[in-house]
C-alpha cells in the first residue's frame, strides 16, 4: 500500500520516495525504485508555465522601452519628441502581435479590431507631425486609416465567408467600425475641408454595404448578437 | 508314409479352417469397422448438424442483439440529438456568484474548480469521449463558451464538441476564458484517474459533482455495466429542465434584512511563492467511519470536527500573529433553499480565531467552530443573498460599461475579496451516487486549485470509506499540511498521502 514515514507517522503512497510532508526517505533501501501507478499524477509539461513567463518578460521589456525612451528623451530633450513614436509604435505592437498570445486567442479572428488599433495609432502619427514639424495633415488621417480600416473590413468579410463560425467576433467588431466610420465621415465634412474626402467616403460606402450584407445573410443573428451584447 | 500323409492332410485341414476363421474374423472386422465408420460418419454428421443449428441459432440470438443494441443507440442518439438541438436556450446571464470571476481573471490564473475519481482500472479514452459526447447536451449551462458583452459578460451555449485530454497541465489550470473555441469545462484524464475540471462562473462544486455522476454513469454504462439507478445523477435521456439553469440567488432573494460585514482583514499563511501557474497539491486519504467515530467522541460532525483540525493546525503555525486566522467555510445554499439549479448556489461563513486571546486547546478550537455552524441558518443565509444581490440589481451598477466593471471588481476583489479569509476550507461530504459505483470508483477528491490571494485551499470529499482530503498550494513550504496529516495520524488514522509533483518526491 505504501511506506510509512517515521517522522509523520503517515503512509506514503508508493510511487513517491520522499515524504511529501516532512521530505525524509521513506523507501527501505537506497537503491529502492518507486514506480508511476495507478493512482499517479503525471510529470507535469513545464512549457506552457514558461511561455507565460516570456511573455511576461516580453511586456516588461516593452514597458522599460517605453519609460526609458521617455526618460531619455525628457533629460536630453533637443527640441524633438520622438519619444511619443515609441508610445505609440509600442502600444500598437503589443495590441496587435502580443496581446493575442497572451489572450489565447486567433490573430485573424482579431483583424477588426488590429485594423482599428493601426488606424488609431496612423492618426494619432499624423497629428503629432503636424503638432511637431508644422507638416501638412494627409498621409495618414485622409489616406492610410481609412484604408488600413477597409483593408480590415474586406478581409474579415473574406474570412467570413470562408471560416466557419467566423461571424461570432466578426459581427459585433464591423458594426462598431461602422459607427465610426460614419463619426469619422462626419467630422470629415466639417473638419479638414481642404482635403480630399474620397477615401472617408468610400470607408463609409464599404463599412455600411459590409452591414447590409450581413443584415441580408444573418438579420436574426445580427439583431440577436446586439441584444446580447447590450443586455443589462 | 500314409501315417504321415494322414498327418499332413490334418494338417492342411486345420490351416484352411484357421484360414477361414481367420477370413471370417477379417471379414467381421472389416464389417465391424464400416459399422463404427458409419456409426462415426453419423455422429460427426449429428454434431455438425447440431452445431450448425446451435451456431445459427447463436447468431441469430446475437444478431438479433446487435440489431437490439443498434436500435437503442439509434434511439438514444436521436433522444441526444434532440436535445442538442432543443435550443431551449441560445444565451444566458451569469448568475450573480459568477458575475465577478471573469473580472478577477488574470493571465495566468483563474477560479477553476475539479472533482476526479481513481477508478479500479485504467480510463479508457474512447469510451470516455463517447461519454462525453452523450452527456454534454443534458448539461447545457456546461455547454458554454463565455463571451463579452457592453454591459455584462454572458454565456453562449456552444455546440463544439469537447475533447477529452490527457492530463499534463497542473490541476486546475487557467482558461482562456474568452477563447472563441473555448469551453470553460475540461475533460481530463490519466492512469486511472478522470477528473472534470471547470470554471467556477460556470457552477459551483455540488453541481458540478452532479454533471460529472452523470458522466461516470454513461462511461460506466458504456463499458457494459448495466447501472440503472440514476442518485445523484441526472438521467441523460431526459431534456434539460429550466429550473436546472435558473439564477437561484435571483428566485430567493427579497427585500427583508441584508447582513452587513465589519471584519476584522484576515491573517494570511506566509512563504516562498511557486511560479505562476503552479500549484502543490497533497492529497490524505483516510477512513469515513473512523473520523466519524473521532467526531462522535467529540460530539461533533466530521465537518466541524475537520474544520478544526485545519484552525487548530493554522493556529499552532500562526501563535504570534495579530491578525485573526478566519476559516471560510462554503455553504450550500440548496440545503436550505430548494432549487435544482446546476449554476453557482452557495454562500460561506467566516470562523474566526483569534490568536490575540492567548492559547488554545483543540477542544475550544472545536467549540468556536461549532457555534459558528449553528449560525448558519436560513435567516443568516438570506441575509447574505439578499446583500449579494442588491448590488447587482442597482441600476447605476447596471449601465456601467463592462470594462470599467471588471477594474472596480477587481480591486475590490483585492481589497475584500480574499482579504477576509485565512484559508478556504470546501467540504462536500458523502458523495451521492448510484451504489454500484463503488464496483468502479476507488476514490473521490476535489481540488480548489490555486487560490489568488490565499497561500493555501482545502477541498474535503468522502465516498464509500474513504475521506479524502487535498491541500492545494502555491507556497513552497509543507508546514500546514504536515501539521494536519500529523494530527490526523496521532489520532490512530491510517492516513496515505499522495502528492501532484512526482517530479520533486518521486524521482
């Protein structure tokens, strides 16, 4: 049955050398060999305790990035503020690579929301050039935001139809990039005038039509998903 | 000469007669043979004959058994079927125990609850799959992926079948909780050992004892024993009621009296943490009539009687502290509420001792413990529903955006949540269970895994006559566990103690 443990009075199960209790050896001889059993627990696989780790050292290595650059850039500040290019580019890698892999989950299943996370950070790039060297606002807010969210848009649709059950994430983040899409043609008509408006146009066109094809394909299920979402 | 003529004549006469009787010897052998040949022939033929018509007769029998087997299972599966696809709901809330597990969730660490069996023989996985496969759609607030909403965070039946898996993982593992594919409910086994390992918002460990009854009972099943009683099981066949997932906090509570709490923060076990992830479980096993006659000798129950041991031993750890050493003890709410509900049903009472009033016996740890027990009653409990529920019905608390939800919980979790317990203690008591169980089932255990805040959880469980109880840590250091198995053994127990980390005292 086991090996009784002088110091705990206890028995100790047979697959075990030691006392779990007190470590002393419990086995009669030195050359004694314990055996796995029926009633073992196996040696457990250690990767996936330390991939937790790496991505631990992985975030505080950004972390530091960050805090040191700031730092760096504050105390030998020379009239530029390169330092918010690190946020930003730090903030949007860990969204868009890291933070799957510590959430468990797909990449493709996320495509909405990294084409958000980059369009958002684009924007926030071109501000901080017109902020900082008086440069012209184009490249990014009239041009790569609207089509990194398309691209977003049309590849998630792809996937859509091709995945199975790919609609359960990709529902609820085309409608959000809907709405804000349709924010972000507004506040083009009053904002920025002097730029082209074609591209926030045609996001709009492709975000809405992506709606209605969805309404078309899966009403109850869109109008079902809302209502689950915004249960209260 | 002619005597010797005579003589040879005589001779030849004799030779021809033995000749002849020789021949007719031959002959009557000969007929005798073809007799027997014969005789052979026909009984060689009568066995054939017999044996074809037994044979015919057996397969006929065992035909008509396949064709009966296959019949039941076509029923069976259609039975399942339909109750796979009786949608008799696509969603649902979390019940108001569950609402804060999700939020307290970190990277590597979440609120898994398990209950295993040791089984007689080694766990066959195809069967066992098959048994999952049949009982996963009777279950279905099991049958779940959590997903997040704007508000609150929701359960959506998910019909992906769940894969049994070899152990390899810690007990009581994290889940990716929000992992599209993910049921937050796994299947596991190894030698002879099946454990079900699930997410606390999902149920609480009674109900989940129940689900997994009803699974042992179809592998059981499966494997060829004929067991019929279905206690403490639920019957496969059946459709899923709705009184199985109702939110029983909701269906109890009232506006009569909440309880209020003004606590003391409790003494926390110190010691070196193990990594993240990690969790050092020791399992005692003992016998259920001797701790009973132990308890008895006290006027006790073998709950109260366990409770104290575990106070007393964290006591003899923890003499020079300030701080209280509280034992909180889970209550199953259904003992006193009526509900069948499989979701989370149980509230706890906190027992407090306090090492500031000087020393003491393990008698008076024992006295402090059963007048805490008798506090628990419906009132007391009522209050505590009523108090958990409140919040959760407030309007304002209602429209807050999910995300900021989960911060607010989470650092109330830290600062109340764990702050007002010194150790977990999870008794589940006799298992209830079909008798023929006890043929299979070596064993029950449960395992609380590895708690957030707390340095260590107990969970207690007993079946046929033996009592089991496993001490979850994520501390290196065994002083509590020695204490206890020490004190059990002192007390004439048998006590065998087995341990997850073969690869530390087994190698």
């Amino acid at each position: 049955m086991g090996n009784k443990c002088k110091n705990c009075g206890v028995i100790v199960s047979e697959d075990l050398k030691y006392c779990p209790l007190c470590g002393k050896f419990v086995l009669k001889n030195e050359k004694d060999k314990c055996e796995e059993k029926g009633n073992s627990f196996p040696i457990y696989d250690m990767f996936y305790i330390y991939k937790e780790k790496w991505l631990k050292i992985v975030r505080a290595f950004l972390l530091l990035a960050v805090v040191l650059s700031i730092a760096i850039n504050a105390f030998f500040y020379r009239g530029v503020l390169w330092s918010v290019y690190v946020v930003i580019g730090t903030l949007a890698l860990w969204l868009v690579v890291f933070s799957p892999f510590n959430e468990g989950t797909n990449h493709l299943r996320r495509i909405p929301f990294s084409s958000l996370v980059i369009a958002i950070s684009v924007i926030l790039l071109d501000f901080f050039n017109h902020y900082q060297f008086n440069t012209p606002i184009g490249w990014g807010v009239i041009y790569t935001a609207p089509f990194v969210l398309v691209l977003g848009i049309v590849l998630s649709f792809i996937l859509f139809l091709v995945l199975k059950n790919y609609d359960l994430n990709y529902m609820k983040s085309n409608i959000l990039i809907m709405i804000i899409s349709i924010i972000y043609f507004i506040l083009r008509l009053f904002l920025l005038t002097n730029y082209v408006l074609w591209p926030t146009f045609a996001l709009l066109i492709v975000s809405v039509t992506n709606f209605i094809v969805l309404m078309i394909l899966k009403k109850k299920r869109v109008i079902e998903e809302i209502n689950r979402s915004f249960h209260i | 000469m002619s005597d010797n003529k005579k003589n040879l004549n005589i001779n030849k006469k004799a030779l021809k007669e033995k000749n002849k009787t020789l021949k007719r010897e031959e002959t009557r052998l000969k007929k005798e043979k073809k007799v027997l040949r014969k005789k052979e022939k026909q009984k060689i033929k009568q066995e054939k004959k017999l044996n074809d018509k037994f044979l015919a007769k057996k397969q006929k029998e065992d035909k008509f058994l396949i064709k009966q087997k296959i019949k039941e299972e076509k029923v069976k599966k259609a039975h399942l079927n339909k109750i796979a696809q009786a949608k008799y709901v696509d969603w649902f809330k979390l019940d108001n125990a569950a609402t804060i597990y999700p939020s307290i969730k970190d990277d590597n660490w979440s609120f898994v609850v398990r209950a295993s069996v040791l089984l007689k023989e080694q766990v066959n996985p195809e069967v066992l799959q098959q048994a999952v496969n049949d009982t996963m759609p009777r279950f279905p607030t099991f049958n779940v992926r959590l997903r997040k909403g704007i508000f609150w965070n929701y359960f959506e039946i998910n019909n992906m079948p769940i894969k049994v898996e070899k152990e390899t993982k810690f007990p009581c593992s994290t889940f990716n909780l929000f992992n599209f594919k993910g049921h937050i409910v796994r299947v596991l086994y190894y030698n002879n050992r099946i454990s079900v390992e699930c997410f606390h918002a999902i149920s609480d460990l009674r109900a989940e004892t129940k689900f997994f009854n009803s699974l042992l009972r179809r592998y059981f099943n499966l494997l060829g024993a004929n067991i019929e009683s279905s206690e403490g099981c639920l019957e496969i066949l059946d459709l899923p009621r709705k009184e199985e997932s109702e939110d029983a906090f909701f269906k109890y509570c009232d506006k009569s009296k909440k309880i209020k709490h003004k606590e003391e923060k409790a003494h926390k076990i110190q010691g070196t943490l193990l990594e993240n992830g990690v969790v050092n479980a020791t399992l005692g096993t003992m016998s259920t009539s001797k701790i009973k006659e132990l308890a008895k000798q006290y006027n006790a129950t073998v709950g109260e009687y366990l409770s104290a041991v575990v106070g007393y031993s964290v006591w003899k750890l923890n003499k020079n502290h300030k701080r209280p050493i509280k034992l909180s003890i889970p209550v199953d709410l259904r003992r006193f509420f009526p509900s069948a509900t499989l979701r989370n049903f149980s509230g706890y009472v906190n027992v407090e001792i306090k090492p500031k009033q000087g020393d003491y016996t393990f008698e008076e740890i024992l006295e402090i413990i059963k007048e805490e027990y008798k506090r628990i009653n419906e009132k007391y409990l009522k209050g505590f529903i009523n108090s958990n529920v409140t919040i959760q019905k407030n309007f304002f608390i209602k429209i807050v955006p999910l995300v900021i939800k989960n911060l607010i919980i989470k650092l109330c979790f830290k600062a109340w949540g764990e702050a007002y317990q010194t150790i977990n203690i999870s008794n589940i008591g006799f298992i209830n269970c079909p008798k023929e169980f006890s043929n299979y089932i070596e064993k029950y255990m449960v395992n609380l895994g590895r708690p957030k805040y707390n340095a260590k959880t107990i969970g207690i469980v007993s079946f046929d006559d033996k009592l089991c109880i496993t001490v979850s840590s994520k501390v290196k250091e065994m002083n509590l566990e020695e204490e206890i198995f020490k004190f059990l053994a002192s007390q004439n127990l048998e006590v065998l103690i087995e341990t997850n980390r073969r690869d530390i005292y087994g190698q």
